[in-house]
C-alpha cells in the first residue's frame, strides 16, 4: 500500500513567510531549515553574510 503525502503539511510557496535581506535588499522566502531560527534570519545568501561588514564601510 502507498500512502499519499498528508495534504494539510504540503505547503505553496506563495503563502510561506517572505524576508527582505538587510544587505542587498531582494526578498527571500522561509526554507524548512530556517524553522527554529526564522526570527533571526536576515541574510538571503552566505555572500550576503559575509558582505554585512563591507556594506557598513
């Protein structure tokens, strides 16, 4: 027997939460890997954590 996936988890990536990197301005939305820290999230990428100090100067 298969089971089909539970429909009430299945999610559109339209109505996940949505973020504005503080570093290059683009909107990114939540990824499941984000779900214990989402409020500490403000970088779209590994570049833009690592510009942060450039943008500053």
């Amino acid at each position: 027997m298969v089971r089909l996936p539970d429909m009430a988890k299945m999610r559109k990536k339209a109505d996940l939460p949505e973020r504005v990197c503080v570093v290059c301005g683009r909107p990114f939305v939540w990824r499941k890997k984000w779900e214990k820290v989402w409020e500490e999230v403000k970088y779209c990428s590994d570049g833009c954590r690592i510009r942060k100090g450039r943008a500053a100067q």
